[in-house]
C-alpha cells in the first residue's frame, strides 16, 4: 500500500486573536482580498491594511501582492468577506513558501460581528 499524500492545513485566526495581535505586533500586515466593490461597503481603517484582489491574484499571481507581503518571512493575516477566500489564497501562499501566513476565521463579517460593529456589514 502506498503512504497517503500529505495534507497540508490552512493557520486560522480569530478574530478576537487579531484584534490581540493588532494591538500587540505593530509588523502585522493585513491582507485584504476582497473585490473593489466589496472594500466600499466596509473596510478595517488600519494602516497595516494592504489590497490584492483575488481576481488579480488569480490573474497575475505573485506579480499583484504588495510590495508589504512580498517578504514570505512577514507575519500575514489574509482577509475576505467570511473567510473562503482568505483561506484559499493563505493555502496558496503556505504552498509557495510564506510560513506566518493565516486567514481570518469568518473573514471581515466575524471581525465586525465580534470586534468592531462599526466598520459595518454587508
């Protein structure tokens, strides 16, 4: 019989696990994935806060991160809507070499639904 392939699992944060991070690593860089529409209807107001659409990830691969998360070695939390897609692209990102990277369990909808109400839903 023939040994299983590996499984490679996805590092998951809470979003009250950010919100102590974000208060306590000021080299904490966020990654917001969602689509443009989407930053405009509510957004985290932190200037650690970088863009990269997963279209254009999709599209350009490396070539759309921000020059922030260019580094595999930054500490990394990836963010969406409710948290698919961050899990997606972190489970990307582990396969190419980033080892602090995490997605937001429930995406930017846990964040404001647990931490901060104000940054609104959608």
């Amino acid at each position: 019989m023939e040994d299983p392939l590996p499984v490679m699992t996805i590092q998951e944060i809470t979003p009250l696990e950010l919100a102590a991070r974000l208060r306590e690593e000021n080299d904490l860089v966020l990654l917001d994935v969602r689509e443009p529409y989407e930053v405009g209807r509510c957004k985290i107001t932190d200037p650690r806060v970088v863009y990269a659409p997963m279209s254009d990830l999709a599209r350009k691969q490396t070539a759309a991160l921000p020059p922030e998360v260019a580094d595999p070695a930054v500490k990394l939390v990836v963010f969406c809507h409710v948290g698919q897609r961050s899990a997606q692209v972190t489970f990307w990102l582990q396969d190419l070499g980033w080892q602090k990277v995490a997605s937001l369990a429930g995406g930017i909808d846990a964040y404001a639904r647990q931490v901060d109400p104000e940054i609104g839903f959608y």
